[in-house]
C-alpha cells in the first residue's frame, strides 16, 4: 500500500485496516512504525498538522533543542574563559535560538512522516472518533468526514496541560509548556508554579537567557519520584544557578491584568504575593480523550479520567486498546513507544511486554537528573532490605577533565541477592549514563556483574562502575570509612 494522505476519501473508506491507531506521538507513530514492520495494513490518525504529537513538537525535542542552546550559552559566558577560550561580546540571540530548535523539530516532522511511508502506515489527518468499534470517522479541519474499518484500535491520543481553576491559560501571560517555549524575549520575571521536570527544565531555559526565575512548589521538595538526596542536591545548585525556591508554597490565586500577573501562595499560614511577567504553570498533564468518543463506545475509564486497560492495553470493549499518557503509569515519551511496540506486537500474536521497573525518568537541567527503578526511600517504604553505593564525580578523572565534577551516582542493590533495585545519576551526562543501569535492571543483574565490568579510561561511566562497586564500599577512588 503506498502512503495516501487526506483527503483520499474514496480510496481508504473502501479499505479495511488491521490497525487504527489514533494520535502520532512517540507512543502512535512507533505503534504504527512496529505495526507496519508486522505486516499489519495500519493507519495513522493525527488531528494536528504534523506527526509527532505534544513530544516532538511542542515538548520534550524544542525543549531539549532550547536547553542545549541556553546551556552552550552558559557554558560560554561563564566556563569557557576557565579553558582558555576567551570570547569577548557574546550574547544570547534568541530569535536565532528559536529558529534552530523550529528547525529541529520541522526535521524530525519530515522524518516520522517518512518513516511512515516507508513503513506503508497510511496517514488520515483529522481528528478521529470512534464511532462502534471497529469504526473509526476522521473529520479533516476543512470539516470532511470519512470513516474507516478496522479490526483493532490503538488509542494513543496523549495528555495536556493541566489548568489550576483559578488560573485559566491565556497564552500570553498565564502560559504552559507550549507557550513557554516560543517566548520572543526572556521574561524579566518568570514565576514557575511546580517543580516538576517541566518547571525545572523551562525555569532553567528562561534563568540561563536572563530571566529572574521564581519556582512555587507544594511539596517539601522538587522533582518528586525522584531520589531526594540528589533532589536536594540539584536544588541547591539551581539555587547557585539564580533560580529562587519556595517549597510548601501552594498557589492559590493568579490574577493578570495589562500583561503583568500577581500570584499569591500560602506558606505556613502565610500569604505570600509576587509580581511576575510571565506565569508558567506546570502543575502535571491530563489524559487526553475529547472528542474521542470511547465512552460512548462502551470504554471504562478510571477515576483520573485515565483509559483502563489490562497488561495487554485492552480495554473492556473488544479490538480497542490504549497506550502512552492516556493510561496509567509515567507520561514518559519512552514509555509510550514500548507499549505502543508491545500493543501491536500483541495484536499481531505476539507476546509484548513492558517491563515498568526499568523505565528511567530524566530531568534536563544541568546537572541533570535521572532516575530508574527504587529510590532509597521507596524501598525503605516496601520494607526492602537495602545497600546503597554512591560515588560522587569530584573523584572522576573525566569529569575532572571536563570540568564538570557537580552530583554523584547512586545505586540501590537487594542487600541479600545484591540485585540492582535503583540507580540515581545526577550530572551533566545522567541522561545517557543512566542508560547503562537499565540494562542491568532489564537483565536482572547486581551491582557486582557492573563492578566486575571493565569500563573504558578515562570517562564518566567510570562513575557508575565505583557507585556500584561501593555497595561493597570498594569503590576505587575515594576512601571508604
Ligand atoms: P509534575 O507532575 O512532574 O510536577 C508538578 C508539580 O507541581 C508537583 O511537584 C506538584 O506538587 C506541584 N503543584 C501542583 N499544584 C500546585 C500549586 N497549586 N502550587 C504549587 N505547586 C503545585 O508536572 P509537570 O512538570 O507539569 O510535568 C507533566 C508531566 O510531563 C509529568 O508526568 C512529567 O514527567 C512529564 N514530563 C517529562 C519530562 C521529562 O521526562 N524530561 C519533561 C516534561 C514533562
């Protein structure tokens, strides 16, 4: 089948697909990626312009694609003289910026819609309802309707942003993760309600670009899920960095008016006001189903309006499963694409599976932070019988090469099997040296099968080696007491 995209009414109404997938994040267009490898006759619906969903295009790449620019920015004004490299006048053009990360992402557009041809995914464009199952109507924006046939449906429709009531989006000055991506200047005050990855990782962008950065959070702590000790120690040095803190401090009233926006928090009984430009609120995602139609059709959701689903993602009405942030679990890109794998690799007979317990979590902030399988605390909590290794990178001749010495590996291992239950990274790198404790999650290694591993010389995953080998406290190069 050639790749035919709307409107060629006529052409797909008269077909019958294997699979439907609706929504092209990483979780819907990897499902249609693996679906079409399969030899499914596979469909991809998508309401927005381009392929890719709320990651590619306004998430986790023009956020990676603007912290990488923001922190090259950093490293110029403030390393690089320490190596020699001195550059008189430099500044942030952020029009530039913008352009390049636009860039980033128009490639990637291009590139998922090429895989989708070369992997005979049709792509209907519209947004898709689920009208009985195995009927699938796709209502293009100029207002066209078709309906398709299918023998299976994969909802893989996503999240939004989350609204607090009282502080309804409008896109100038009460913004999410969307808007705060494409500010044309760096607000001079940016007041973050949450500190969780995304206020992390935007706070940092806008704080790096000029920006006097205020995170507001609930919680005693910021990036919760994540191992507190190294938690603690980022926000410290984000503290360093110039972004100003206020745990325990719930926003209860956003008020905007002329383009400038008062926020009040209550802390200890306390009220406390603040003036900003820009209000970012990251207080999480909601699944997103409107306009889907499952509830009509019969599927159940649970009490956070998420899509139920048994380990196979089939819902309770027959031929329609769910992956990604529609159901429970992380709202992870990652996380999305190996169940949409697992899903049709299920639908096509085969047996897919997710393993949950060896899903890293990352923040990328610099340092940045990651995380996979038990922190400290949560098997404290299970009543886990535990022995930690840490090592801290100021003892990493590479790191020390780089000049990049802040934060520290941390490994949780079973204290009588020595399995790995945990690894925690916090440093410049953690999003790719974490990599390497996943697989030893995945194959159920210890922490002595990665001590006994011959790591190459000098480099930072020289790091998780000593971690790992100070379960034993052996580790190499700092003196254990
Ligand atoms: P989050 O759920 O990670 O954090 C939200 C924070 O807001 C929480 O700490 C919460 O206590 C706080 N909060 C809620 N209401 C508040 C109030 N009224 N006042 C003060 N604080 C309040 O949500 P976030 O950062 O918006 O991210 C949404 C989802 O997207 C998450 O699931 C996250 O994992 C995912 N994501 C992942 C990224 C990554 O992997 N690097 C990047 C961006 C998003």
């Amino acid at each position: 089948m050639r790749l035919r995209v709307f409107p060629a009414i006529a052409d797909v109404s008269m077909e019958k697909f294997d699979v439907v997938i609706i929504g092209s994040g990483p979780g819907g267009y990897i499902a249609a990626i693996r679906s079409g490898q399969l030899g499914l006759k596979t469909a991809l619906v998508e309401k927005d312009k381009e392929l890719g969903g709320t990651c590619l295009n306004v998430g986790c790449i023009p956020s990676k694609a603007l912290l990488t620019s923001s922190d090259h920015y950093m490293f110029v004004k403030k390393e690089a003289a320490k190596h020699g490299i001195v550059i008189d006048g430099a500044h942030a053009d952020l029009a530039k910026m913008q352009q390049r990360k636009d860039k980033v992402v128009k490639t990637f557009n291009s590139g998922v819609r090429s895989l989708m041809k070369s992997n005979k995914v049709t792509v209907l464009e519209g947004t898709g309802t689920i009208t009985a199952p195995g009927k699938v109507s796709i209502k293009s924006s100029k207002g066209e309707t078709q309906e398709v046939e299918t023998k299976n449906i994969v909802i893989a429709t996503g999240s939004a942003p989350m609204e607090l009531p009282f502080a309804k989006f409008d896109g100038k000055t009460i913004v999410s993760s969307t808007e705060g991506l494409t500010f044309a200047e760096a607000p001079k005050k940016l007041l973050v309600v949450g500190a969780g990855a995304i206020g992390l990782e935007l706070g940092s962008v806008w704080n790096r670009l000029g920006s006097e950065v205020t995170i507001l959070e609930f919680l005693p702590r910021i990036a919760l899920g994540f191992d507190l000790e190294l938690a603690n120690l980022l926000q410290r040095l984000l503290t360093a960095q110039g972004m100003t803190f206020h745990l325990e401090a719930k926003v209860t009233a956003v008020n905007s008016n002329n383009g400038r926006a008062t926020v009040i928090a209550t802390k200890d009984k306390e009220e406390l006001k603040f003036e900003a430009d820009k209000v970012l609120v990251s207080v999480g995602r909601r699944p997103f189903s409107d306009g889907l139609g499952a509830e009509k059709v019969g599927v159940e959701f649970d009490e956070k309006k998420r899509i139920k689903v048994n380990e196979h993602f089939r819902t309770n009405v027959e031929g329609i499963y769910a992956i990604g942030d529609v159901i429970a679990g992380p709202m992870l890109a990652h996380k999305a694409e190996d169940e949409g794998i697992a899903c049709v690799e299920i639908i096509a007979g085969k047996a897919g599976h997710v393993n949950y317990e060896a899903i890293a979590g990352v923040i990328y902030t610099n340092p940045e932070l990651a995380g996979v399988g038990l922190t400290e605390d949560q098997a404290k909590e299970k009543g886990v019988d535990v022995r930690i290794g840490r090592f801290p990178f100021r003892a990493n001749s590479r790191a020390l090469c780089n000049d990049d010495v802040e934060g520290m590996v941390k490994f949780v291992a079973d204290a009588k099997t020595d399995r790995v239950l945990g690894a925690h990274i916090l440093h410049h790198a953690a999003s790719e040296l974490i990599a390497e404790a996943v697989s030893v999650i995945e194959f159920g290694g210890s922490s002595e099968d990665i001590g006994r591993t011959c790591h190459s010389h000098p480099t930072l995953s020289e790091a998780v080696r000593e971690a790992a080998l100070n379960v034993e406290k052996r580790a190499l190069h700092i003196i254990n007491r």
